[in-house]
C-alpha cells in the first residue's frame, strides 16, 4: 500500500506558495509518497457562512490514514481554521506533523530563524546606509514568528544604543489595512523617521501607498523595508527591500523530515533554514528591476482581464442550467483557462443507504457520489458512481498520479462535495480556478434544488418552521444570526447567544419509543419559548440542540432566562407524571463586534458543555 502524506494549505494562487506546493510534490514523487493537498480560497469581509463552508475542508480527510502530515498555518485565508485544524491532528493523526513557516509546541517545524533574520535587515540599515531613526511595525500581536521579529529589530537597536520610543512602534496585523495609521503615527513623533521597518511585505506595501499619499519620497525622504520578499513587492515604485523566504526548500525538507521520522529516525522539534536579504530601492540600495518587472506587470493585466471577462460569461451562461448535464457541459467548456490533466466533482449523497433524505448539509456525508469526470483531452463525461468518502476518490483514477488537490464546494455554508484535480503543476491553474469553482458551486446549489424539488413534490417546502416542535429552524438562524450582524455594525445593537441541549433524549428514545421522545423535545421547546419572552429568539438547531438569540446587553437578563427554563423544567416535572425527568444544560456568550460570529456560538457551546459535564458529575 502506497505511503501517503496529507498537506493542508491555505490559497495557492500566490507565488510563494506555488512554489511551496510544487517543490512537496516534488519530494514527495522522489520519495515515492502520494500525496493529497487539502486547500481553500479564503473568505472576505463577515460573511461567516461562507468561512465556515472553505473551513469545512479540513474535516474531508480522514487523517488516521496517513504516515505524516503537512501544514502552513499561516497560509489559511479563513478565520478559525489553524485553530480547528490543530485539534484535529492532535487527536487524529498517527504520524509526524510537520508545520511550515510556524513553530508550534505540539509539532515539529520547518522555518527560518526570524529574530537573525530581522537582525540582518535592521544591521544593514544601520551599518550600510546610516539610519538611526529607525521606526518598526509589528506583526500579529498573536503569532510567535511576530514577536520574534520584533525582538531581532530590537536587538540590533540595542547593540549601536539607538533608542526606541513610543511613535517608533506601531501594533500591525500582517495585513494591508493599517498603512495609513502606522504612518500617521510615526509622523506624529518628535522626529521624523529615517526608515520604516514593517514585520511583512503586506504591510510594508500598505505603509508605501500611504508615505506616496503623503509625497514623501522612498528612500530619499523615508526608507522602507519589508519581510517575505512576496511578488508584489517587487512590482512597485520603488520595488520594496525584503527578506527572502526559502519556500522550495521549506517545503522539500518537511517532505524529508516526515520520510525520516516515518522511518524512526530522530530530528530536533525545530528545523531552521537560512534566509537570503534581497536589497532594491525602497531601502536607498541601487539594485533597479523596473524593466524587468514591467514585461510581467503587462502579462499579468492582461491575464487578469481576460480572467474577468470569462467569469462575466460563464455567469451568464450558468444562468441557462437546469441540470447536471447542462451544468458540467458549461463548467468544462471554461476549463480551458487553466491547465490540468484531470477534474473530478465530488457531491455529497442526499438519500442515505437507508433510502431516508439527508437534511444535514453542513458537512461531508459518510458516502460521496462521483458525478463528472473531465479530461483535458477527452472532454467530460457524466457518471454516477457511489463510494466510501473514506476514500477520496474512487480507487481506480488514483493510479495516474501521485498528487492531488482537494478544494470545497459549498453554497455559503451549505457542504455541496468537492473537487478534485490532477495538474503536473498546480500553478498552473491560477486564479480563474477560484472563479470557476466558485461559479460551479452556485450553480450546483440551484440544480440540486431543482432536483429535490422534482423528486420531493409531494413533500411540502422547506420553511423556517421545525416542524416537530413549532420553533424556528437553522434555516431561520442563519437569517437572524445575520441581521443581528448588520445591527451590531450599524447601530451597536447587543447580542446574546444561548447554547442548549435537550439532556437524556437517546435514553427516553431507546426505552420508551421514539414518540415518547418527540413529547419530550416538544415540551423542552414549550419551556424554552415561554422562558425566552419578547427578548429571547427560539430555534431547533438539530435533534436534541437548541439556540436562543437574545438581543440585549445586560448579562442579567441572560442568567434570569437560563433560571426561567430551568424552574419551567422543574414545574413539567413535577406536573407530567412521566416516568423519566426532562432535563437540559445550558451556557451563553456575549457578542463581540468584530469576531466571527462561529466563535461566538462555539464559546456558548463550550459552557453549555461544562454545564453538562457539572451535572453528570452531580454538581448541579
């Protein structure tokens, strides 16, 4: 049996990445491991639907199956999922995990030494061009790489007794949107800056566009450095001073570390590649791309635009599918603006092997249906082939290559499948991909409604109603949950969220019947919406799961919520006669302006479970 790596990555139509991807490929084909790349294309702005159906990728995978595994944390564009992901390969991986670009105590870790790699950029503005103010923006106040850079700044200041004051630091993300504050905030020191160092390319790019807006000039009036030494920042005017990341090699050697400890040899927890300065312009060196960046600038708008054109179209030719064949007819027809050799779409099932409907669609389904499969040189074909999700892909079109790509397919966080691709090169595909999958996605949400709708005429339509217990749905949250979102930002509106469970449901259902059951969840829902009044919002999330929206902020009100349900639970029980007692756990969280709204409801989760866990153990 093949030996086989998973590799967890976040969106891959940056340069660095690509370069990171081909070169673990690579190794992975010398080495004679298959591999399967797990990838997403980051979600924009708060919609926390969306995040949550890019997330959902992690979970595809069953990781117990692989000999290693490889993840660049820093590369996921979707909130949460570094997080998520950790927990899943501490307690499903059986193999080495190995983290690229992050050190993380619980793995092993390819990177660079960041704090000497910062040191030598601080050095040689300090030594080689004669800088003394020297001004720094830090990167995320979260992450380790962050810090580490900022104390290889501080350690060259230390060492030629510069000193570092207040308007010299600026708290930044490692994103683009804080270039203009840094810069105001440097500006309104004592003295003006010699250099800016910023902890990222992303934002030493941001902090350009805002001395430019200033006409300050770069480096004659302000030097300017970066970090990463991304394709973009060589592109500009002036082109940024950087530090280079060695990406080919951090992806072969973490190839090679899994191949030596699946091997049982013995390796450091830390493996530390060395780094190369790359000095331009922006830092007052004399090092001029310009022309030759100027041929690929003009390549890449016209790219662009064509990438822009072509989704316009295919949009409008989706709008004419009503089927599948109709559907994967026009979806290949657009592939021929990337390169591959094959695709396959992945669908969830939607009647399971017992012939019942699956109404869950917020995750993959233990079964998966192949239903395309395209060829660059063979065209498309229709199929309809059912197989263990387990699997990935059914066995038989494994045995052309050793690597493939995995990406979501979802309709905000509604799990449609995935698609599976077979390329020499993933960077080939670019980023009209991301556009395609996306537009297939929409388009399969519709046609997969117009399927059930054909094969469930007899079924009433879906509503924002449970059916069993009169209160509203998930469907219903999800809406709610996004008004609130736009309440909080436009007006500053409050919100709680209320996470409970219907205790003891699997015990009435296996001992008393199933109908039995349904009396029970229909009265914990009669408690809850009586319990909730005009504050509270009562929904079914799921067989035994229940959330309560309640718009306020006195957490007061919260806990005399949670005590009403609780004395409604004792008054049933004392008046029913039943033979079993109706009981359930309960925990909440305050919205935070800003956050993910699936943080907010997982701290309500994690104190309901603590709640549940205290009256297992006869606490409460």
């Amino acid at each position: 049996m093949a030996r086989r790596i998973a590799v967890f990555i976040g969106v891959i139509n940056q340069e660095y990445l690509m370069e990171m991807i081909t070169s673990i490929t690579d190794a992975a084909a010398e080495l004679k491991y298959q591999v399967d790349v797990f990838s997403e294309f980051g979600s924009f702005g708060q919609n926390y639907l969306h995040a949550e159906g890019e997330r959902n990728i992690i979970h595809l995978p069953f990781l117990e199956d692989y000999d290693g595994v490889i993840v660049a944390p820093d590369t996921f564009g979707v909130p949460d999922m570094e997080k998520q992901l950790d927990l899943l390969l501490l307690s499903r991986t059986k193999g080495p995990v190995v983290s690229i670009r992050q050190e993380k105590d619980c793995f092993y870790s390819v990177q660079i030494d960041n704090r000497a790699a910062m040191a030598l950029l601080t050095e040689h503005l300090v030594k080689d061009h004669g800088y003394r103010r020297i001004c720094f923006m830090k990167g995320r106040i979260d992450l380790k790489d962050a810090e580490e850079r900022f104390q290889g700044y501080m350690d060259v200041m230390n060492k030629y007794g510069l000193p570092v004051t207040e308007h010299m630091l600026f708290q930044g993300d490692y994103w683009r949107g804080k270039g203009r504050a840094a810069v105001d905030w440097f500006l309104s020191g004592p003295e003006k800056p010699d250099a800016i160092i910023c902890a990222n390319d992303f934002m030493a790019i941001s902090v350009l566009i805002a001395l430019k807006e200033r006409n300050l000039r770069i480096p004659e009036d302000i030097a300017l450095t970066g970090f990463d030494d991304i394709e973009e920042a060589r592109y500009l005017d002036p082109a940024i001073t950087s530090v280079k990341m060695p990406c080919y090699e951090m992806g072969r050697q973490s190839v090679y570390l899994v191949d030596k400890l699946c091997k049982g040899g013995k390796s450091e927890q830390v493996v530390r590649l060395p780094i190369e300065l790359i000095k331009r312009k922006s830092c007052g060196c004399d090092r001029d791309e310009s022309g030759h960046w100027a041929e690929i600038l003009y390549e890449q708008k016209r790219y662009l635009s064509a990438v822009i054109m072509h989704n316009g179209f295919m949009n409008a030719d989706y709008e004419h599918c009503d089927t599948f064949e109709e559907l994967f007819d026009v979806a290949y027809e657009y592939t021929n603006r990337f390169q591959y050799k094959k695709i396959f779409v992945c669908l969830c099932e939607t009647v399971d092997e017992s012939g019942e409907r699956i109404l869950d669609f917020q995750k993959y389904t233990d079964r998966m249906v192949l239903r395309a499969v395209m060829s660059a040189e063979k065209g498309v074909t229709l199929v309809e082939e059912h197989f263990p999700r387990r699997e990935l892909l059914p066995k038989k079109y494994r045995k052309d290559t050793s690597a493939l790509f995995f990406f979501p397919l979802h309709h905000k966080n509604r799990c449609l499948g995935y698609v599976v691709v077979m390329a020499d090169q993933i960077a080939d595909m670019k980023d009209f991909f991301a556009c395609w999958t996306s537009e297939l996605s929409s388009c399969l949400d519709k046609v997969l409604l117009y399927e059930e709708n054909k094969s469930l005429q007899e079924f009433r339509k879906l509503s924002t109603i449970d059916d069993l217990t009169g209160l509203y749905n998930r469907r219903k949250l999800e809406q709610e949950l996004s008004k609130k979102l736009v309440a909080m930002k436009t007006r500053n509106v409050d919100f709680y969220v209320i996470s409970l469970d219907m205790d003891g449901l699997k015990t009435i259902n296996d001992t008393y019947g199933h109908l039995e059951g349904d009396e029970a969840l229909r009265a914990f829902a009669d408690v809850i919406r009586v319990a909730g009044d005009e504050l509270g919002m009562a929904f079914r999330v799921g067989g035994d799961e229940f959330t309560i929206l309640v718009t306020t902020g006195d957490e007061k009100e919260i806990t005399a919520m949670m005590q009403r349900i609780q004395d409604g639970i004792a008054a049933y029980n004392e008046k029913s006669g039943k033979p079993y007692p109706l009981s359930g756990s309960q925990g909440y969280a305050k919205y935070k302006k800003g956050e993910e709204i699936s943080n907010c409801i997982r701290r309500a989760d994690v104190n309901m479970y603590a709640d549940k866990m205290a009256r297992k153990r006869g606490r409460i």
